[in-house]
C-alpha cells in the first residue's frame, strides 16, 4: 500500500509512519510527504531521508483549487491511502468524498470529546482523569469520522497542556502505525460506518490502557 502524507508542520507523526514503514515485513510504503506549508520542518526531514516530498501552497487560492492540487500531487505519486498527520487544513467534502475510506487521520483526544484545537487544555478544563489520542477515518465534519483505533493516557496531578500533550504525543507515535497496519492489511474495514476489527487483531497493549 503506497502511503501519502499530509502534514503542516513539525511532522512528529510522520517520522512515526516513516520509521514503522522501514520494517521489511510492514505492508505499506512512504510514496510522498506533502505539505500546504513549504517551511514545514517536516518536509526538510523527509527529503533528508530520501522520501518525495511536495509543498503546495495555499496561500491565494481557494480552498478546493488547493485541494485539486493536492490531489493531483497525490494521484501522481501512486498513492493508495492518505494520511493526515498534524495536516492542519480543513478539508471540503469533494476531497473527503474522492479518498473516502482511503483518508485516515490522527486526532490528540478521545474522540468524540475534545475535537478541533487546544485539546490538552480543554481536557484539564473538564478535569478528565483519562485523555489520548484517536485514529480514524476522515469524514466532511472535522474530526469525526469511524474510529479506527484509540490509545489512552492517565492525567497526572499538576498537568500542564504541555505535560499532557508530550504524554499524549507518546502515544500517537505509537497509536498511529498500528492503525495503518490494520489498515494496510485489511483488517479495519468501514461496515455501517463503524470499523471493524476483527477478533484478536488489535495489539494486546491496545486492549489494557494504562
Ligand atoms: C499531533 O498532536 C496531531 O495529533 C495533531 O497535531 C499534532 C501534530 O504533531 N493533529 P506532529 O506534526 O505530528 O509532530
């Protein structure tokens, strides 16, 4: 399975999805890394890896002009499943629809709490004893969509959004190859718009937070 991802910025995640596709017996491959930001730090580490990489601008065009592009870059590559890893652009129903089912996305919260911005500081806010991350397939509303595979995290007593996000930030690193395995090999198909997974495929660890 040819991999594109769409990343904005540092591209922590990225690296994440690079390095589980450099295991020879992972059944999915980095085809590109593309960017809306041409100074996404991100890029720069992919091009030092050898990995295609793409920025396309959106600045001064519409949102569905960029998208064409995006797409068109996507296309080109081969690309069989996008993912979204820190890509911080709202996407229009006409790119959801064209990847559906083929569009995953990793989200710092338990989805559905806590979707859009600032998720670490509204969980303190809402004194939640247990925060995390979400991978799922993307749908036109942001952040929804079937999930596909979720980690969690304990809040400690004194947390900042900067403690609870580095915690979190562990987590989708190693949240987010395990759903595209599932992915890739099949295992995490969209039944009623609900994933699933068959018995015994998710990771033990996934099945006994904490
Ligand atoms: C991650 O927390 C991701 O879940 C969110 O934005 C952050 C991106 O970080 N959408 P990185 O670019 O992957 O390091």
């Amino acid at each position: 399975m040819r991999l594109g991802i769409q990343i904005s910025g540092r591209g922590s995640n990225m690296q994440a999805l690079v390095q589980a596709c450099s295991a020879a017996d992972f059944p999915a491959e980095v085809a590109l890394v593309l960017s809306n930001d041409p100074g996404a730090a991100g890029l720069a580490w992919a091009a030092g890896k050898g990995i295609a990489t793409a920025a396309i601008s959106h600045k001064g065009m519409d949102r569905e002009a960029h998208e064409r592009l995006m797409d068109a870059a996507l296309v080109e590559a081969g690309v069989d499943l996008v993912c979204n890893a820190g890509y911080m652009r709202v996407l229009t129903p006409w790119f959801v629809e064209k990847w559906r089912d083929r569009l995953i996305n990793i989200h710092p919260s338990l989805l559905p709490s806590f979707p859009g911005l600032n998720t670490h500081a509204r969980a303190l806010a809402e004194g939640v004893r247990w925060h995390g991350c979400t991978v799922h397939y993307v749908r036109a509303p942001v952040d929804e969509g079937p999930i596909i595979a979720q980690a969690t995290v304990p809040v400690a007593a004194g947390d900042t959004p900067e403690t609870l996000s580095d915690r979190v930030l562990t987590a989708e690193h190693r949240l987010y190859p395990i759903a595209l395995r599932l992915v890739a090999e099949g295992k995490a198909p969209v039944v009623n718009e609900r994933v699933e997974i068959p018995a015994g495929a998710l990771p033990e660890s996934l099945c006994h937070p904490g």
